[in-house]
C-alpha cells in the first residue's frame, strides 16, 4: 500500500480530524482514509459528457425547442490566382 504525507495542516483542520475520528471510533490515520476514499468515490462519474450535463440542467426547467434553419447547399470554394 502506498503512503502520503500531508504537510503544513492547520490546527483547526487538524482538531476536526482528530473529533470526528474520535466520534466514529478511528484512528485520525483511518478517519483520513475514510474522507479520502468517501470523497473520489462520489467524484467518479465515468463517461459524463458536458452536454449530457447540459440537458440534464435544462430537462428541470422544461427545454426548449429551437427551429434550425434549412441548409443550403455548399458553395464552390474561391479560386486563387487561376483564371
């Protein structure tokens, strides 16, 4: 297993970690690993595109529906220095 070190933690953050492993009956080592494991397992969301999380924030406030308009065909590129 691999180790981390965490350097300059300030003391109140240090005092909270210490509380509340004590409030769960861990170790503040085991508490850290605990945050830690919590906090990557609700951030991966694999595959998630920006607009499937677009229509997702749109879907709660009912869409909407845009008229595109038609497309023309494309036209001739310009020709340079050809005559």
């Amino acid at each position: 297993m691999a180790s981390i070190t965490i350097r300059r933690l300030d003391e109140s953050t240090k005092t909270q970690l210490r509380i509340r492993a004590a409030h769960n009956r861990r170790s503040m080592e085991e508490e850290a690993r605990a945050i830690l494991r919590e906090a990557l397992a609700t951030d991966a969301q694999p595959d998630v595109h920006l607009v499937d999380m677009i229509q997702r924030h749109f879907k709660k406030v009912g869409g909407i529906e845009l008229q595109l308009p038609k497309r023309g065909s494309i036209r001739k590129p310009p020709r340079f220095g050809t005559e």
